[in-house]
C-alpha cells in the first residue's frame, strides 16, 4: 500500500476526503511506470475497482496536478498525459516510443531565466521544460535488424 500521506493532505486542503475511489486512482498512480493518461488510468482500475468512475479520475488528477503531486505532460503521440511528480523542481523527460518518463533535477537553466527576466522585465516564478526522445530501451531496439 502506498504512502498516501501527501494525496490526502491536498485533498483535506480542498475540503475534500480520500474516499475508497480516490484512493484506488492514487495507487495507481503511485504504480504508474511512466506516463499515463486519465483514460489508461482509468481502464486500468476497471479491472480491480469497477466502482471508480472516469470523471472520478480526471477530477483526482486535476486536484492532483493543482496540489503539484502529479505533473502534465505531452504523452504518447502529443496527447496530455501526468506523471508522478518528484518532490523538488525538476523538468519530465518522456519516451515518444513507450511513454517511459524520467526526471530531468538540474535542467541547467538559470542564465537562460536571468536573461529572459533581464529582457521582458518579468518576474520569472516558474518555467515547465519537458523533452522527448527515445530512452536507452527503445533506442536499443530501433537499433537491431528487424528479422522475420
């Protein structure tokens, strides 16, 4: 069983309880290995837990995402996927091949920020990188002769 510590906490922020079906999509989140989107998600928890809606699982994974325990990310073939977010800033990088994500810590971006605040007179909070590429498994396969 999961920690489902710091789900219930921004749940408990929104006036909101962790309910059986609410626990079901953290757990499978916390299970996830790589992207997801709501709907894999939610084929996924039809089979253990039929009780769990698919608006059940966008509205966890909105609150979720609000609360900074998930992130967004463009999934397979460019269509809005979460995975699991660390616990420091850190940038997703997402294999456009399996959807297999990692984490990016030092994205080495702090000239390029100054600059850009420099620039525009912004008061730069934040900034989302997000790479894609082919991880060392798939490129490994695209790399040996297709045999027959």
């Amino acid at each position: 069983m999961p920690d489902t510590s710091r789900f219930s906490s921004l749940l408990a922020q929104r006036g909101l309880r962790l309910t059986r079906q609410r626990e079901a999509v953290v757990e499978a989140i916390v299970q996830a290995k790589g992207s997801f989107t709501a709907q894999e998600l939610h084929d996924k928890l039809r089979t253990k837990h039929s009780g769990v809606g698919l608006t059940t699982v966008y509205r966890t994974l909105e609150i979720l995402s609000e609360g900074g325990a998930v992130e967004r990310v463009h999934g397979l073939n460019h269509c809005e996927a979460f995975v699991l977010a660390g616990k420091h800033h850190s940038h997703t990088i997402v294999c456009s091949s399996c959807g297999t994500a990692s984490e990016l810590v030092d994205c080495g971006c702090d000239e390029l920020v100054a600059a850009a605040a420099r620039q525009t007179g912004f008061r730069i909070e934040d900034h989302v990188i997000q790479l894609s590429g082919l991880c060392r498994e798939c490129a490994r396969k695209q790399r040996e002769p297709v045999t027959a």
